[in-house]
C-alpha cells in the first residue's frame, strides 16, 4: 500500500522465459493507491496501482 505494507505475493517462484498472466483479486483491500514490484533476474522495476471499487 501506499504506506509501504506488503498487502499481497502474487508469485514466489522461479519460471522459464515466457509470457505470463496473473489475475489479482483485490476484493478485501480498500480503494486506493498501491504499489507493485517486478522482479526477474536483476530486473527489478516498481509501479503504482490505483485500485477503484
């Protein structure tokens, strides 16, 4: 969240190159701004989320 709390892991685990797609369900957070972080190898790149219900 905005607050810096981890809210959720979508995924933990190592995967071969590919296209991937996760479906996140964020029915028990509150509407607002969140953050997301993705990391492959040393790739690592953070974005915001806004989150409306």
């Amino acid at each position: 969240d905005v607050l810096g709390n981890e809210v959720a892991v979508l995924v933990n685990e190592e995967k071969p190159a590919g296209n991937y797609k996760i479906d996140f369900k964020g029915n028990n957070l509150a509407s607002g701004i969140y953050f997301y972080t993705l990391r492959a190898g040393s790739f690592v790149q953070s974005r915001k989320m806004i989150l409306l219900k």
